[in-house]
C-alpha cells in the first residue's frame, strides 16, 4: 500500500518512476483483455478511441461481493487502497485493475494530444490534507489532474447509473480545453 501522504517528495518520485515503468505493461494488458473480451480491437491512444474503450469497460465494471471476494484477496495496483474519497474498496478487483489501466490510457490519450503542455508529475499543494498529495498526477492543467481518482469517480457513477458510453472522450475534450487556456495564458 502507498502512504501518499506520509511520503518524502523523493519517496513519491521513485514511487511515480515506478509506477511509470509499469505503464506498457499495464497497457498491453488493457489492449489484450479488450482483444479477448469483445472490447474495441483498435486502441490507437486517440481521444476517438476512448468513447468505444468507456463502452466496453462499463460491461465489466462491478461492485465487490465481499462474501466471495474480500479486500486483498489478490494482488492489486500498488496505489491501493489509497483514502481519497473513492471508496475502490467497494470495486472488484478487476474493476480496480480496469481503473488503473484505463486511468492510464486515457493519461496518455492527453498526453499525446498535447505532448508539449501536459506530463506525469507528483501532486503537490502546501495545504495540509490535500487529497491528491505525492500521486500519479498530470501537471499542465493550471492544477494537478489525478487521472486515477477521475476513472475512480466516473466508474462509481457508472455503477450507480450512469450509462454515457462517451464520459471517457467528454472528459479527454474538457481537459484539453484547459490545457489550452493555460497554454494561451503562458503566451
């Protein structure tokens, strides 16, 4: 489990080099599971692409029966169980391993739209009990952007009914219209 908040900045960096190193890996897996589950065979990192990858992951996003699967009863993303108002807990494992590699895609679907502005960094604000403190963030947005704790919140939603196949792509477009107002505020 990481502490983000109890970690050194140097602690959160090698955390995020870390977790980074993991990202191909956890993308090709993303592309397999969707390959052999009936998901879009086409994961090009496009914002296009993401409309149809949101359609299929909502068929395999549910909730934790905890009689059948208690917490912890197999390996999960090194980020959790993190306290940031979630509640992953109550996914399933696979939801929780969807969530990691959806938040990771969709990361760099932002990151290729503007490779110029957006990248990886570590949350950082001086207010004490800030809820994204050391995590895997993307910095260029004016604030840190959690893309773990974005894919959270939408999977939470979608569980409780929302059925918008295309939250993933709306998402994509508002976040690059940020991306650039601060860029056009830079310059």
């Amino acid at each position: 489990m990481a502490d983000f908040q109890a970690m050194t900045k140097a602690e959160a960096r090698a955390f995020l080099q870390h977790w980074l190193e993991e990202g191909p890996a956890r993308l090709e897996w993303l592309r397999q599971t969707a390959a052999t589950t009936g998901g879009p065979a086409h994961l090009d990192g496009s914002g296009t692409s993401l409309g149809p990858l949101w359609a299929w992951a909502r068929t395999l996003l549910a909730w934790r029966d905890a009689d059948v699967e208690p917490v912890g009863s197999g390996p999960l993303p090194a980020w959790f169980p993190n306290p940031i108002g979630i509640g992953f807990e109550r996914f399933s494992d696979q939801t929780i391993w969807l969530v990691d590699a959806i938040a990771r895609y969709w990361a760099q679907a932002l990151i290729t739209a503007r490779p110029s502005s957006v990248q990886w960094g570590t949350g950082y604000s001086r207010v004490k009990g800030y809820i994204d403190q050391n995590c895997p963030v993307l910095l260029g947005f004016g604030d840190d952007l959690p893309p773990i704790r974005i894919i959270g919140s939408i999977t939470s939603n979608s569980l409780e009914g929302d059925e918008r196949d295309g939250r993933l792509e709306e998402l994509h477009r508002s976040w690059l219209d940020i991306a650039d107002a601060q860029i056009r505020r830079k310059s």
